[in-house]
C-alpha cells in the first residue's frame, strides 16, 4: 500500500514538473518573440520611417519635371528627414517600359527632385517585393539586378552617348555601384558621380542621391574632371526608371518617368533624344 501511494505521489510529481517544465518554455518563446520585435523597431530610427501617407504623385507623359532649391545640403543617409524632402512633389515613375504590368505589391514607384549649386538630389521610393543583387561581380549584367537608372543629358543637346560623355545613362546597383559604359566601350564604374545610400522598411526602399553633373567634356581617364555648377533656370535631359528583377535572373520589367523611351522603350542607354527633362528652380 504504502509503496503504491509513493509510486503515484512521483508520477503526479512528475506531471507536475513536466507541465511546469512547459509552461517555463512557453514564457521563454513570448519573450523571446517580444525582444525579436523590439529589436527590429529600435534599429529603426524614428526619422527614417518611412511615411505611409500617400498622396498622389504626379504622372508626366513628356517627363518634364521641376527640381526645388535647397538652402540646406542634404544628408544622404538613405532618410527623408531633410526639410525639402517634406516640401517636394512626389513624382511617378510607373510607366511600363519592357514587360507585363505590374501591381502595387510587386513594383510601385516615385521620386521627388531637389537641388543645390553641387548637386542634383533624387529621393527614389520603391515597392519591390524582392530586392535582388546585382548578378556576378556587380559589373556583368548590371541591368539584370535590381537597379535605378538615372539618365542625364547636362546641355540637353540629345544625340547617341552610348560610348561617349555627352550625355550619362547611369545604372545605380543595389550594392551601391554607379555604371555604364565608357568611350573605351567596356564597362566602367562611375562611383563618384553618384552618392547613394538604400534604407529599407520590409518592402519599401529609399534610394536617397546626391548627383554630380558632368558635362560632354568629361574624360573618364582624367582625375581633373570639375562637375558644372547648377543654376536657376538652368534645364538637363533626365529620365529616372527602375529595372525589377525578382529571381529569374533577369530584368522582369523597366518602369519609367516617361510614357515612351525610344525604340522598345529601351533607347535611353543609347540616345539622349529620347529624355525628358529637369528645370531647376529657386
Ligand atoms: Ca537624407
Ligand atoms: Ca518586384
Ligand atoms: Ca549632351
Ligand atoms: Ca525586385
């Protein structure tokens, strides 16, 4: 008798730590799951959350656009906290170049334009349900990763610039590399034309520039190079487009700031003609 009763006080005792035993482990994933939370809002400073208002940005069939003056040089560090970022329009840059439409959860994209004597500033924001790296070594296929091309045309004079300096068609990479290709006709980095920092907020991404206008003097073999200064009034050839890719190893789709881009929509990389346009502005 009195072994039977030790035998079912040890088994009720085992039930009871091994239910204790769950209850500890349960505690220990919710606050396991809380800290991973807290962690993920606190990495994001409040001024780089990005504003989940949406108001309309603004489509342009020629892709004619205003950049605002800034009195204040920007800080690129991929956040819209600069005060011109509050005040610039937001600009579309949805229109289908190469590829199917897309919806809002795979692409979307706006940018607003701002501007001092040094610099060009470009805010992109994109909805892009996988960021994919530029492939290989960030020079091979460089149009088939994820990536914004900015295209400039300094003098607005058009004409071919494939493989000279009139005019830039420069591919900005995930990695933060700036590409094209040079008069040598091989594929070159252009690095220090382009300043660029990348926040990320699930699938929204911020590519925040500062861009150097270099005008059709430019030498990519020279380190002399003096960026043209920006004035009021003054006007350049500019498109800006994004090129998706969601890991078919390829470029799915090309948005635009402008309705049409040439031949195949994809004529901006060879001919300036094809740009729209920047008018800067006090
Ligand atoms: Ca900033
Ligand atoms: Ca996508
Ligand atoms: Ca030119
Ligand atoms: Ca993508």
């Amino acid at each position: 008798m009195e072994v039977k009763r030790t035998v079912e006080n040890f088994v009720k005792t085992k039930k009871l730590m091994t239910m204790v035993a769950m209850i500890t482990f349960i505690l220990f994933l919710v606050s396991c799951l809380n800290k991973t939370a807290t962690q993920t809002a606190s990495n994001t400073p409040d001024y780089c959350q990005l504003n989940l208002e949406t108001p309309n940005s603004q489509s342009n069939v020629d892709g004619a656009f205003n950049a605002q003056m800034t009195l204040v040089p920007l800080t690129i560090d991929g956040c819209s906290k600069d005060s011109i970022w509050k005040s610039a329009d937001w600009y579309s840059m949805n229109y289908v170049w190469l590829g199917e439409p897309v919806d809002s959860t795979d692409y979307h994209g706006r940018f607003k334009l701002a501007w001092d004597s040094q610099f060009l500033y470009i805010l992109v924001e994109v909805i892009d349900e996988h960021l994919n790296p530029t492939l290989a070594n960030g020079k091979e296929n460089y149009w088939k990763g994820d990536y914004v091309e900015v295209f400039l045309d300094e003098d607005r004079s058009g004409g071919i610039h494939q493989y000279n300096h009139q005019a830039f068609a420069y591919h900005v990479s995930t990695e933060g590399h700036v590409i094209d290709k040079g008069a040598s006709q091989e594929t070159i980095f252009f690095d220090n034309h382009i300043e660029v920092v990348r926040f990320q907020e699930e699938n929204r991404h911020l590519w925040e520039m500062a861009i150097k206008l270099f005008d059709d003097q430019f030498d990519e073999n020279s380190t002399d190079n003096v960026p043209v200064k920006i004035l009021n009034k003054k006007s350049i050839g500019f498109s800006i487009a994004y090129g998706d890719n969601d890991g078919n190893n390829n470029r799915e789709n090309f948005m635009g700031s402008k309705m049409t881009h040439g031949i195949n929509n994809d004529d901006g990389y060879i001919n300036s003609d094809v740009f729209g346009s920047i008018l800067f502005i006090e």
